[in-house]
C-alpha cells in the first residue's frame, strides 16, 4: 500500500490526513509487518488459516508472528476497554 493510499484511509477513518511527506518510501520491515497484519485480519475475518493444512502444518515463523499480534491486539483492547472487551453487537458495526 502506498503512503497517499494509507493517508487516505486514515482520513476516511478519523476525518483528519496526518502532515507527513507522501513520497516516503516504507522500509522493507514496514512492508513485512504491514503484510503481516493483512494475513492476519483476513485469517481471522475468513475464519481461514494461511496455508492449507492444520495447525500443525503452518509455518512456524508466521504463526509465531500470528501469536505476537494476537498478544499485541489484547493488550491494546484491554487498555481502551478496560479488562473485557466489548462483544461485536455493543460495537455498533
């Protein structure tokens, strides 16, 4: 994804575009994570796992990379609601 194209999202989002220089190009890292976080919203979207298979027969690196984000998002839910998260019908989405 381009900076201008996630710039846009987050003025979508939030209704405010950050001043940033648009023509940053993203680190590799900030590639690899960003792809990383994409496979896993659309695994646990899709109920799906990234290759076929079980568990099991994922690798080990990008499960282990799944575990970290899963901890990360927790955390993060924790922190906005408190010790239990919200249920999808109170979101209002």
């Amino acid at each position: 994804m381009s900076v201008s194209k996630a710039l846009d999202q987050i003025e979508k989002v939030h209704g405010f575009r950050p001043k940033i220089a648009e023509d940053i190009k993203p680190s590799r890292w900030t590639l690899v994570c960003n792809h990383l976080l994409e496979l896993y919203n659309l695994c646990k979207e899709f109920h799906s796992l990234p290759a076929a298979g079980g568990v099991e027969d994922q690798d080990y690196l990008i499960m282990h990379y799944f575990s970290i984000i899963s901890s990360c998002v927790a955390e993060q839910t924790r922190r906005v609601y408190g010790r239990k998260a919200p249920t999808d019908h109170n979101r209002g989405s």
